[in-house]
C-alpha cells in the first residue's frame, strides 16, 4: 500500500533553527535509518519492530521520513484503522512517530505531522487518530475523540486519544470503537 505513494512527492520545511529539512516518502535505502531513529526515541526496539510489520500489511497507508543533508532524523507512519460498527469509514492511525534524540523539540515532529495529515487528505481518508501526547498533537487539529463517542480499543487516558477531521464534517458521521491494525497488540 504504501508503495502507491508517490516517490517525487517531497516538501521541504525549515527548523525552528532554521535549518533545511525535508519531509519526503521512505525509501528502501531508508529502512534500516528508520529502524536506528525508532530504536533511539523510544525505550525498546518493539516500535522499530513495529514498523518493519506494518510496512509489509495492507494496512499500512504512508510512511514518510524527514531528512536533514541526506540523514534520516525522524519518521512517522500512518495505517488505517477500522470502526467496529462503521466498515465503510476510512480512517488511519497516526504511529509510530520517532524523532532521534539529538534532533527533537526543533520543530522535526511537527513537520512530519503536518505533511503526512496533507498526505492522508489528499489519499481520501476522512480523519486520523492518534493515542499519544495531549500537550503535542491539538496544535494541529486533533482534539480528544470521546467528544464524538469514538473510543480506542486500549486502556488511555480520556485526552490521550485524540482525532482530526480530513474532509469536512467528517467527524460527524463516525462514532464507536476503534481498533488497530493487529501488529500493535504486540507493543
Ligand atoms: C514526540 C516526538 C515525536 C516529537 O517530535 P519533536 O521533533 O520533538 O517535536 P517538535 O519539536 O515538532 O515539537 C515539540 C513538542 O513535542 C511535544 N513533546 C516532545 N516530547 C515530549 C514528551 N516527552 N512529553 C510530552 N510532550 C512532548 C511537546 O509538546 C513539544 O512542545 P514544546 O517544545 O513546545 O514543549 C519526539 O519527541 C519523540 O520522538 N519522542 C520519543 C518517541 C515518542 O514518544 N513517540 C510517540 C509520540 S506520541
């Protein structure tokens, strides 16, 4: 799936330092870059792992990385989610996201975040969800997802699972349990 994104398909965003970043779609020659960013920002190798799996599933919608002079300095994934009373509702799943350490807290993240919500847009998905910081992810859009009676099928705090709509009104159409991709029962 992820395949079908295009390969010419790369933006360039400057850093709050100002240096030039790139945020373009993986490559093969990306793979292991990947697995070493994944590895350093979380405490274990499941989320690196993680990747490897999804990367191979339908599921998997877009993978995009940001480079700074050609090094792999973050990554983020997206891969679709089901709703369990909606089969129709195409929406994805926002992770893992990883940034390496030296590089986090200059605006890397947040580029990443920016292109792949323009990606999934453009793909036609209506919304993303996202489990995860709820100081980071409401910057751009997402708000948390019990205010529209969508739930996340793991244990999280009430403000941890957010959602952001892609197309308009999108969120007023979906509601339910929302499961992943069976790869994340592993992490
Ligand atoms: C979360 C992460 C992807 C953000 O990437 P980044 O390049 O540092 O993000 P940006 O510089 O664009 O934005 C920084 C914001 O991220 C948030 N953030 C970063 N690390 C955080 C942490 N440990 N706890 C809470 N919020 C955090 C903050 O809101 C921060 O804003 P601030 O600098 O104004 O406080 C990165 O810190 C990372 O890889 N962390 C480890 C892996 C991880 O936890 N991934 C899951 C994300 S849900």
């Amino acid at each position: 799936m992820i395949d079908k994104v295009p390969k010419q398909r790369q933006r360039a965003a400057a850093t709050r330092d100002g240096t030039l970043l790139r945020v373009r779609p993986e490559e093969e020659a990306d793979r292991l870059a990947i697995q070493t960013v994944n590895r350093a920002a979380f405490e274990t190798s499941a989320e690196a792992t993680l990747v490897d799996v999804l990367r191979a599933k339908p599921s998997a919608v877009a993978s995009l990385v940001a480079d700074i002079d050609g090094q792999v300095v973050g990554h983020i994934m997206f891969s679709a989610v089901t709703f369990a009373e909606q089969p129709a509702a195409r929406v994805v799943g926002l992770a893992p996201m990883a940034v390496s350490p030296e590089n986090q807290r200059a605006g890397v993240g947040s580029a990443l975040v920016r292109e792949g919500l323009k990606l999934c847009k453009q793909l036609g998905y209506q919304a993303v969800v996202v489990l995860g910081y709820p100081e980071f992810y409401p910057r751009f859009g997402f708000v948390p997802a019990s205010r529209y009676a969508i739930r996340c099928e793991y244990d999280a705090p009430d403000d941890a699972f957010m959602i952001v709509e892609l197309q308009p009104h999108a969120l007023r159409s979906l509601h339910g349990l929302v499961r992943y991709d069976e790869a994340f029962a592993s992490v």
